[in-house]
C-alpha cells in the first residue's frame, strides 16, 4: 500500500476529507512514522546485520539510520551484552560489553583497551517516510494495527468528548489487533521450531 492511499484511509475513518482538513498529510506521516516505528520494534522487523574490525583506537559502529533494538552482538564470536550508557558510566563492571550511546545510530565495545576482533551486529532501524508515493514498510498483515495505532494518536490532540469516545474505540482496537498479531507471531516461531526440516549429517 502507498502512503498516500494510507492516509486517505486514515482521514476516511476521522470524517477528515473536506476542503478545510483538520491534519495536513504532513501531520500524519509524522504519526504514521512513529506509530510504525512501535510495529518494527514490537515485532522485530527490519533487522540489519553489520560488521566491522574494532581496535582500541577506534572502538565504535555508527549505524546509517536510528537503531530500535539491539538483536543481537558478537565480538569474534563471542556475545556481547548490551548496555545502555548510563548504566556503564555508573556501573563498575570491567568486562567486556557493547554499549549504545544516547542518539542511538551508535554502538562501542568497552572496555576500548579490549576492543580487538571483529564487532557484528544485528540490530533493527527505523525507517521513516518522506515521500507519499512510497510504499509502506508495514506489509498489509499490519495495516489494520498501524491505521489503529494512527487514528488514537492523532485522536488525542481533540478535546471533544465524541472524539474521547473514539479515541477509546481504537484504544480497544489496537489492543485486540495487537495480539492478535502477536498470538500470529509466537505460532510461526513455534512452527519454524517444531516442524522445520531435519537434515541428516
């Protein structure tokens, strides 16, 4: 689905489409962006895998986009655990570990002194419309959580208590669709374990 189709679904459902329109397209992209955002880091989309040779003069991976999550880090094959800034500049632990700083497009091995070997990272990225002739990112499974996820944010900035009440209707939707998919998501992984192809060595 186009974003442009997307948000005409979206001003659709608010009674949004005459010639004086209470959101302006860009309004909602911003919304749409944000609350996509949420599905990718819920359901651990948009997973890239990087990689880089660290040493103690130059101990850090910076990440094209806004990284979500973390997956999963790996120092010459050995995991790394993550922690976040505050808690290592607060924490005395000396082992090894990966630290993500506060713009969150950056990550180092610390302590930098041990910061030899190959650093790879998994980790999932934002990802952020500009243009309405894209396509969403969302593929059309999650389209009804997103428009949902749209509709009681932008339903927040309206003070009137119909618009109160249909924050609330979408609130219950979200939360429904939610785990759904999630109920959707945990049945695959447990298929992919359980029923995959046993190859004989």
């Amino acid at each position: 689905m186009r974003v442009e189709d997307f948000i005409k679904r979206v001003r659709v459902r608010l009674k949004d489409e005459g010639a004086y329109k209470r959101y302006s397209d860009d309004e909602i992209l911003a919304v749409l962006n944000q609350e996509q955002n949420i599905i990718i880091y819920e359901f651990d989309m948009n997973v890239n895998y990087f990689s880089k040779e660290v040493n103690e003069e130059d101990n850090t991976l910076s990440l094209p986009k806004v990284m979500l999550k973390v997956v999963h880090s790996k120092l010459d094959n050995k995991a790394l655990k993550l922690k976040n800034f505050k808690e290592h500049i607060t924490n005395a632990d000396t082992s090894l570990h990966l630290i993500s700083y506060a713009n969150m497009q950056v990550v180092g091995v610390v302590p930098k002194q041990r910061a030899r070997g190959l650093l790879e990272l998994w980790a999932n990225l934002c990802v952020f419309h500009n243009d309405l002739n894209e396509e969403l990112f969302a593929n059309d499974l999650f389209v009804n959580l997103l428009l949902y996820g749209c509709l009681r944010t932008l339903l927040q900035a309206e003070n009137s208590q119909a618009s109160l009440q249909k924050l609330a209707y979408y609130e219950a939707l979200y939360k429904k669709e939610l785990a759904s998919l999630k109920d959707i998501n945990s049945r695959v992984k447990e298929e992919n374990v359980f029923y995959s192809k046993v190859n004989k060595v």
